[in-house]
C-alpha cells in the first residue's frame, strides 16, 4: 500500500486533479446528451440543465481549480504540498460527488448533498491553513471565492428541500449555479493574474526583451468587483436591466485587462493566447448577459456558455498545459496538439454561443457539434499529458 501512495501521481495534486478534469470533461458530455435527448431527469427536483451546469462547476472546474491552486501553495506560502495519503483522500471526496451526482435520481437527496458539499470545505481549509501559516493575505481572495464557489453550492441544494424562488423567480438552484458560475470567473482572473506575470515575462526573454511585465493589479481589482456587483444585483433583482449595464461594465472591465497583454508580440505564444482569450470570452459573455437583460434579447443562456465554455474552457485549458509542462520538469513549449486543443475549445464556444442564431443549423447539430469539439480538445490535452503526469519529472527534481 506504502508503495501506492508513493506513485508519481500523487507526488502533487496538478496531476490526479488535472488527469480528472479532463477525463471529467470528456466523460459527462455523452451522459450528459444521453440526459438531455433521452428525457432522463438525473435530479428529481430540478432540470436537467442545472444538473448539467452542477457538474460542469462543481466536476471539471473546481477539479481544475484544486489542482492549480494545491500546486501554486507551495511556492506561495514556502510551506510543503499535499501529497501521499492526504491528496488521496481528497480526490476520493471529489470522486465521490460525482458519483452522487451520476446516481442523484435514486439516492435520498440528504446524501447527494452532503456527499458534494464535503470537498469544498476541505480545500478551503488547506488553503487558508497554508496561508495562516505563512502569514500571507496576498492570495487571501482565493479563500473568500472558494468559499462563496460552497455557499452557492449550499443554495443549489437548498432547491431539494425548500420550495419557491429565491430572490425573485429565479429557483434555488439557478441562482446558485449562476452565482457559482460568476464566481469561477473572478478566480479564473485571480488565476491568471498569477500566472500571466510568469509567463508573459518568459515570452518576453525568449523574444530577446527584458521581462518587464507587470499585471496592473487595479484593473484586475475592477473587473472582478464589477463580476461581484453583478453577481449582488443579478441575485437579487434578476434579469433587471440595471443589472444589464452593470454587465456591460463587466464585459468593458475585462477588454481593459486585455490592454496588459499588448507587450511585445507574446501574443504569438499560444499559452499566452490562450489565457487572452479566456478574459475575452467572459468580456463576450457579458456583452451577450447585458444585452439580454437591456433589451430583452434573450441571449442570456446562450451567452451563459461563453462563459462555461469560452472562458472557463480557454483559461483551464491553458493553465493545465502552462502547469502540466512546467512543474513536471520540461519547457514551456506547447506541443502541437495542444495548439490544436485551443483552436477546438474555442471553435466549440463560438458554435454552442452562435448556432443558435443561424437559422440553418438545427439545434441537434449545434448542440452536437460543439460537444465534439470540446470532447475532442481535450482528448488532445490527455494524449498529450498522461505520460508526463503519469511519470517522474523529467528533470529528476522532486515533485
């Protein structure tokens, strides 16, 4: 058993929870599909919409998210990793949700929900027992999401036991999800704030330029309390045309984030475009929100996805391959199929954002295609980094 727990893999958490978010991403759209054509209801007391959404946050994302944010904790507070027994167990938290959530519809909803609100806490827990230790406040945000990522967990929920809406006609487990959903963007920025000072600076140095780049932190500050104050007015007036322009000024918010990356030309550097367009697809998504909500457009749930799978796909798709490659021990040099990973993810958000709006491509073929497309970007991520994950790094470090 000792010798288990000694297998690269569970050297540090980026390689189960990277492993897991892309198979996670792969695997739940087929039963996903299944769901949604079949006319199954996985959750007795909801649609099967929010199902889908659920496990999209609260599976792959949040997958992602641990796996970045137990990587990044070392080197931010000096202090050692999870490793061994503990990463074990916790990714046993985290698989045991999603089996909840894949057998919700003949489990008492009691154990659903205590089963999936177990992993957050514990994350949360790590992370500020880290942050305590080392006595730093620099990342502190990251604790205050992770725990509003369970309080919304917590409302989802609450949609199996309480009846009516919750703050207005939005039931309990829409606003939660929408609010899950806001929330995964203001850390998908915390995230690549973090990593866009590393990597930006090494495309500057292999470009022959001094790394002097520098993320300008008020604007990352503002594109993530304007995301917030939507977050506040959306929850309790939604669909309100205030809440509409205030996302508008999310969408303007990211496009001037954007204005940091125009250095040199280090947009070439796919793992530099690929955290670019991830802001890019949260400053479209609440162009589309903002719009929907002023003029009544209806553009609202479709443009929802240019958040779940524009941003949030671009930016982990991203990170996991910036991650992957450098703390396994080689060279931030994306192989070619992780190009074409990109290209996939964002070619699959722009058909599930605007399909609906061709007239001549049925809703099967959109709804279709785009799950092809994002299946099949990170099968390329797999092919790519199961046996870098799967092995001892290849500069002999630890780790």
């Amino acid at each position: 058993m000792d010798r288990f727990y000694l297998h690269p893999l569970w050297a540090y958490a980026f390689r189960p929870f990277f492993l897991l978010a892309a198979g996670y991403a792969i695997a739940i759209i087929p039963i996903w599909l299944f769901v949604l054509f079949g006319g199954i209801d996985p959750l007795p007391w909801a649609s099967p919409g929010l199902w889908h959404a659920h496990e999209m946050i609260y599976g792959f994302m949040v997958a992602a998210l641990a796996g970045f944010i137990l990587t990044a904790l070392p080197s931010w507070t000096a202090t050692a990793p999870l490793c061994g027994r503990g990463l074990v167990l916790l990714v046993g938290l985290w698989m045991a949700g999603r089996g909840a959530m894949i057998f919700a519809a003949v489990l008492p909803i009691e154990l659903v929900a205590v089963v999936n609100l177990a992993f957050l806490p514990v994350l949360c827990a790590i992370v500020t027992r880290a942050m305590m230790a080392a006595r730093m406040r620099r990342h502190v945000g990251f604790v205050w999401a992770i725990g509003g990522l369970f309080l919304a967990q917590v409302v989802f929920f609450a949609g199996g036991f309480l009846p009516g809406g919750f703050f207005g006609d939005a039931g309990w487990g829409e606003t939660g999800l929408r609010s899950a959903l806001l929330l995964m963007m203001v850390l998908i920025v915390l995230s690549t704030t973090r990593i866009a000072m590393v990597v930006v600076n090494f495309a500057l140095e292999q470009d022959g330029h001094d790394p002097t780049f520098r993320p300008a932190p008020p604007r990352r500050n503002l594109a993530n309390f304007v995301v917030l104050l939507y977050l506040a007015v959306d929850g309790t007036f939604p669909g309100h045309a205030v809440g509409g322009w205030i996302a508008l000024a999310a969408a303007a918010a990211q496009l001037d984030v954007l204005s940091d990356f125009h250095v040199g030309r280090v947009l070439r550097r796919p793992y530099v475009l690929g955290l670019y367009l991830g802001h890019g697809w949260i400053a479209v998504g609440f162009a589309g929100i903002g719009i929907s909500a002023i003029w009544g457009m209806g553009l609202g749930t479709d443009f929802l996805h240019g958040l779940g799978i524009g941003a949030a796909g671009s930016a982990i798709l991203t990170v996991m391959g910036i991650a992957g490659l450098r703390h396994s021990g080689r060279e931030l040099r994306f192989p070619v199929a992780l190009y074409g990973a990109l290209v996939l993810i964002n070619l699959s958000a722009v058909l599930r954002v605007g399909g609906s709006y061709i007239d001549f491509i049925p809703y099967d073929l959109m709804i279709g295609g785009a799950s092809v497309l994002w299946i099949l970007a990170f099968v390329l991520y797999l092919v790519v980094f199961v046996p870098k994950l799967l092995s001892v790094r290849a500069d002999g470090q630890p780790g």
